[in-house]
C-alpha cells in the first residue's frame, strides 16, 4: 500500500466514522420534525434532546479530520472539488451553523413560539445538511468534478447520481437515528414512545432500501465507472447492506432494539464502504486517481503521524463519551424542555 493510499484509507475511515455518528445525529432531526405538536411531541424532543445533547458538536469531528487531510494530501482535488461543488457545500455548511445555534438556543427560548421556530430550524437544517453532503458524494462519484476545478456550478450536483445520493444520505440518517432511539427509549422504560419511534422506523427503513437498490438501475448511465464497481468489486458490500438492513427490521418487529442498533451500523457502513470500493482508485471519479492527486510525501508521511497521534490520544477520549452517553439512564423530566415548560403555563 502506498503512501497516498494510506493517507486516503485514514480519511475514509473519518468519512465512514461521520456517517454512521454524525448520520444518527442528523436523522434525529427527522424524527423532531415529526413529532407532532408542542404537547404531543414534548416526550420525543427530550429524548432527542438527551440522546444526542452530549455528543453532537464531538460528531463533527470527523468532518473536520476529512476537510484537513483532504486539503493537506491532496490539495489540487479538494481545490478542484470546492470550487465546482460551492453551492452545495455552502448550503451543507450554513445548515451545520444554523442547526447547532438552533439546537442550543432551544433549550433556552423564553417563549413557545421561540422554542416551535428554533425547533423546525433544528429539524430541517438536520435534513438539508446531509442531503447537500449526499449529493457532494454524487457527483464526485459520477465524474462530474473536473481536476481543473472548471465544472458546472449547477449540473454538478443537480443530476441523478447526486438526487440519489441525497435522498439516500436522509433516509440512512433518520433510519439510524431511529434505531437508536428505540433502543433509548425503550431502555429507559417509555414503552409507548418506543413503540411509536419502532413503527416510524420501519417505514424509514423500509423506503430507504428501496431507494438504495432503486438508486442501482440509473446510476449504470449516469455514474457508469461506479456502476460498474459497486455490481463488481464491492458487490459483497452492497448484498451485506441489504442482509443487515433486512435483519435489522426483523430485529425491530421482534423487539430486539438493543441487536437492532448494531446490525443498522453494518448495514450503513456496508453502503458508505460500498461506495468507496466500488469508485477505488479513483479520487475524483474518472479525472484523477488517490495516488495521481497526493501531495509531498513529507506531507503524507506527517499526516500518518498525526493520525497514530490522534488514534491515541483522542479516540479513547471519544469511545469514554459515547459509552457514557450510552449507559446513563434517562429520566424523564419534562420541565427541562422548553416546549413541554410553556405549554404547562
């Protein structure tokens, strides 16, 4: 393996980390856009609130792990990609901040009408910013991000492979979202919301496969090279995607939420790795490869130290918080919640 190889598999690890936890993040804002009114809902914004309240600004993380090494290793293809693909990355970006301020001013909004307008800012920044993201990937995947960075501001990403890669990047992310409130929920002994969040997520999932597989049939003519990989080379991927997927929804119908969270990270990673075997080696699809695009290899090589650095010193740091974030037991406390507070008044 070489350097820039190396280097591109550090970063992937970083893309595929951030879709599976910044995924279940995001998908979260689907489940509070839905949750009904200020009262009704009031039970699934806290759980929302405590299930993702210590960890979704250490999620992105991985973004910027992504953003820093793309930019150091291989700068002429992350110049090349931000310069055809600004409007999508500018709406991804602007739905980072406004979902953040919005997620924070909530908890402290004076009025029900403040905390109702931060809460459907929250919700759709978390659908449009992985949607933009999704369509970032589709057009790297179909060819349409020249390496002299001259691409089409619009057509770039307002095409098939892009569309579907949108669509798909929201329902992975509300159906891990999902899964993993169940899982809270029910472990924390709200039957009746977890049996609400169980059937939700099963419709999710349920169109999200179909949206996956669906997805195979254009991209043969508009993403050929990816095509072609993901029905050869990574082909075992995409039927473990589809196996995971399946066997988490049974896990769902049969109540095993606890099984249900992991087989959902299989089946996520198994798509996102599915990607990325299937458009090896090439960095930006059809115009240069991992190995064509990397920099110095003084640069690789201090990048590689900094990720054994990283995996020591931060990793652990980040596997103590999800741990426990996960074994803190959640009572309900509904006065906590800005919505549920107003409407007590």
């Amino acid at each position: 393996m070489s350097l820039a190889v190396a280097v591109a598999a550090a970063m992937f690890v970083a893309v595929l980390a951030y879709a599976l936890f910044g995924g279940a993040d995001f998908g979260s804002g689907y489940f509070d856009l839905t949750a009904g009114g200020s009262a009704r809902g009031a039970e699934l914004r806290t759980l929302i609130d405590h299930s993702i309240g210590p960890v979704w600004e250490a999620n992105h993380v991985w973004l910027i792990f992504v953003l820093v090494t793309w930019w150091t290793a291989f700068p002429v293809s992350f110049a090349a990609t931000m310069s055809t693909l600004f409007v999508p990355l500018v709406l991804a970006l602007l739905g980072i901040v406004l979902r953040g301020a919005s997620f924070a001013f909530r908890k402290y909004a004076a009025t029900l009408g403040q905390a109702q307008l931060f809460g459907v800012v929250f919700a759709a920044s978390s659908l449009i910013t992985p949607f933009f993201l999704g369509t970032v990937a589709g057009a790297i995947a179909s060819g349409r991000v020249p390496a002299s960075g001259s691409g089409d501001l619009w057509s770039s990403w307002l095409n098939p492979t892009s569309v579907f890669g949108g669509v798909i990047a929201v329902g992975t992310c509300a159906f891990l979202a999902g899964v993993f409130l169940v899982s809270d929920a029910d472990r924390n002994g709200h039957a009746a919301l977890a049996t609400q969040l169980r059937l939700r997520t099963l419709v999710v999932g349920v169109a999200t496969g179909l949206v996956v597989f669906a997805a195979l049939v254009p991209l043969e003519h508009d993403a050929p090279t990816l095509s072609a990989g993901l029905t050869g080379k990574a082909a075992p991927l995409i039927v473990l995607s589809g196996l995971t997927g399946a066997a988490t929804l049974w896990l769902l119908v049969v109540r095993r939420f606890s099984v249900a969270r992991l087989t959902a990270l299989v089946a996520v990673a198994s798509v996102v790795c599915g990607w990325g075997v299937g458009q090896y080696p090439w960095l930006l699809v059809d115009q240069v490869t991992i190995v064509d695009a990397a920099g110095a290899t003084s640069t690789l090589v201090a990048l590689l130290v900094a990720v054994g650095l990283a995996a020591v010193v931060v990793l652990p740091a980040l596997a103590y918080l999800y741990w426990l974030t996960q074994s803190e037991r959640w009572t309900e406390h509904p006065d906590e919640h800005p919505t549920a507070q107003t409407t007590r008044h």
